[in-house]
C-alpha cells in the first residue's frame, strides 16, 4: 500500500475496523473511505456493488460482520449466519468487480474443531465438528474465507484472510444480553462495585481457557498483512498465551476493585474447552503484539467509564 492508496474499511464504527482507522491513520494513510450501515447497507448485493464500481477502493479491510457472545450466536443463530454470508459475498464480489487490488478478510479462531489440538494450527481447519453454540457464525466465516480462496483461484485476485483470536478494547460492546465474555465481565463487576453487591453471577463453569487479543494490536496486525502478506492460505492472529475464565475473572476483579464473591451458574454453557492460536506463521514474518493483558483491561476499563459514566 502507498499512503496515498485508496482505502475501504468495512465496518470502520465497530470495534475492529475503528482499530484499523486508527492503525491506517497512525501510520500516514489518509485517502480513507467509510460508508455507515445506514448510508450502505453491506447486505444489499445491488448497493454494494454500486458503491464498489463507482469508489472503485485499492485496498479493502473486510471488518464487517454481525458478531456476539456465546448467548447471542445460540439465541440468534439464523441471523448469525444469514447476515454474515450477505456481507461476505457483497464486500469479496464487490472488491473483484471493482478491481481491488488486495482484500483482507477477517475471520474467527471459532472456524476451527470445537476439540481441535492445541494450540490451534491454521491447517486444523475442517478436520473436524465445530462447537454448537456458535456452528452459525464459523460456518459463515468458513464461507468467506472459502470464497476469498476461490476468487483467488479463478479470477488471480489477492484476497487474503487472518484468524484473531477474542478481541477486545475500545469500542467494545457491552450489552449483556450480545457481549462476549471479557467486556460483559467489565460491566458485572463495574456494577456490582457500584451497587456493593456481595455476589457477581458469571456463567459456566470457569473452566475453559481462552487466549485474548487487544483490538488495536489486531489492528496493527491487518496493516502489517495487508502490507507483508500475499498467500491465499489463512493465517492465525493472536498472543500464543491463554488464561482460564476463572483467572481472566479474577483479573478483572482485581483490577476493577470489586470485592463481591464469584459465582459462577454451571448451568449456562462453557462452550469450546480450550481455544489457543498457534501464531508461528505470523511471528515468522515479523508480527508479535505489544499490549499485555492487564494494560489492556486497564485502558478498555478506562474506555468503559468515559463512554458510560463513572
């Protein structure tokens, strides 16, 4: 990319592609484009392939997607997949006809097998039965990294995807009911200090582990890819270090300064048991992220407060 390249960023209001806004323009790229969901509604195959063919974008951030926590991708799961596979093939065929030069896809760490070894290497993929309770999201992403490999293969295209593991950071969503699991943990605690509670309910078992990315280093990450990658195959994004629920719960905590009791509601679903990136790929091009984990909870905490009030 030139910083002159002009560039689309799809999705640049949520939590991903505003990261890649703030990416692009900390490192000199200024000839950026947006369209709100409501100036180009991206499920709209006739709308986005006018604004394609009329902005005619060099480079493509495929942020876009409808995403959730475990409760929204099982209560929601038709949606999920049906408003993600609308997306996907509007944006991949839109940049095609539109001559993009380059496209990057972001999928999910959820594509792999719900009992894949660990850590997750980028050729488990499709070896085996994905996790249930969000079987609609991975399969919608499946589709879309598929599709970016077949346009590759039929039309020469150089339509790239990257897997992050659980994100989070600013502009994260907080709505209990749609939130995944680290800013809804945020919130409890954010509330129950407030109102001295003596009890935060937090679901499953507290058991499995899971590795978590701050958004704004993914974001580094796309731009790097963007500029240092060119396979069609995909390649993972994460730290290469996880932590249980219950220790990310007992973090957050702490650095929240709750004191109420933990409980946690074994009857709601723990989903997947472990879910760690093998990240050598993108650690053998140069990439490794920079923030850590409590700096993270810290500054999204900080985040949080200014957004809805201390």
């Amino acid at each position: 990319m030139e910083k002159n390249s002009k560039i689309y960023v799809a999705g640049h209001t949520g939590l991903v592609g505003s990261a890649i806004v703030r990416e692009l323009k900390k490192q000199g790229y200024e000839n950026l484009i947006f369209r709100t969901s409501k100036e180009l509604d991206l499920r709209s195959q006739s709308d986005t392939l006018d604004f394609f063919k009329k902005e005619q974008p060099e480079y493509v951030f495929l942020a876009a997607a409808k995403v959730g926590g475990i409760g929204a991708n099982d209560k929601y799961s038709a949606d999920f997949i049906r408003d993600n596979l609308e997306i996907e093939d509007n944006v991949i065929d839109g940049s095609h006809q539109g001559g993009a030069k380059k496209l990057l896809f972001l999928g999910s760490s959820c594509i792999y097998p719900k009992l894949a070894p660990q850590p997750l290497k980028e050729e488990y993929l499709l070896t085996g039965p994905l996790e249930e309770t969000n079987k609609a999201y991975a399969v919608a992403k499946i589709a879309g990294i598929t599709m970016c490999q077949m346009y590759d293969k039929q039309y020469g295209t150089n339509f790239i995807s990257a897997m992050p593991t659980n994100l989070y950071g600013p502009g994260d969503n907080f709505d209990l009911e749609t939130s995944h699991v680290l800013p809804a943990m945020i919130r409890k605690f954010h509330e129950a200090k407030e109102s001295g509670a003596k009890e935060v309910t937090l679901w499953g078992t507290g058991n499995p582990k899971r590795e978590f990315l701050h958004v704004d280093d993914l974001a580094s990450a796309c731009v790097f890819l963007m500029e240092k990658y060119d396979s069609p195959e995909i390649i993972n994004v994460g730290t290469g270090e996880d932590v249980s629920i219950m220790e990310l719960a007992d973090k957050v905590k702490k650095i929240i300064g709750c004191s109420g009791k933990i409980v946690w509601d074994s009857d709601k679903p723990d989903g997947t048991p472990r879910k760690l990136l093998d990240t050598s790929k993108i650690n053998a091009l140069g990439w490794r992220p920079l923030i850590s984990m409590d700096e993270g909870i810290k500054s999204t905490y900080e985040w949080f407060l200014d957004k809805y009030g201390k």
